[in-house]
C-alpha cells in the first residue's frame, strides 16, 4: 500500500526490522516497509 507522496519518514524498513526483532517479531523489510505504509497512512487519517 503506497501512500502516494514521498513526504519524509523518520524509521525506515531496515529500523522497523530491527525495533521488532527486540520485540521478538520476525520479518522481512518487505512486509515492514507494508506496515510502515499502513501505520504512516493511519496516521494521517487523525
């Protein structure tokens, strides 16, 4: 899911992977970059 614009994000994949590894959460950077798209887009429906 693409937001569509290319505004700047503070964490990136490889930092999603690694904050939840710590957590005991495997994945891959593809499926982070999917939730990052989604948590970015969530946040913009406030």
């Amino acid at each position: 899911m693409e937001t569509g614009t290319k505004e700047k994000r503070k964490i990136n994949s490889a930092d999603a992977v690694a904050i939840l590894k710590k957590s005991g959460v495997e994945i891959d950077e593809k499926k982070a970059r999917e939730v990052l798209d989604l948590m970015y887009f969530f946040a913009k429906l406030m």
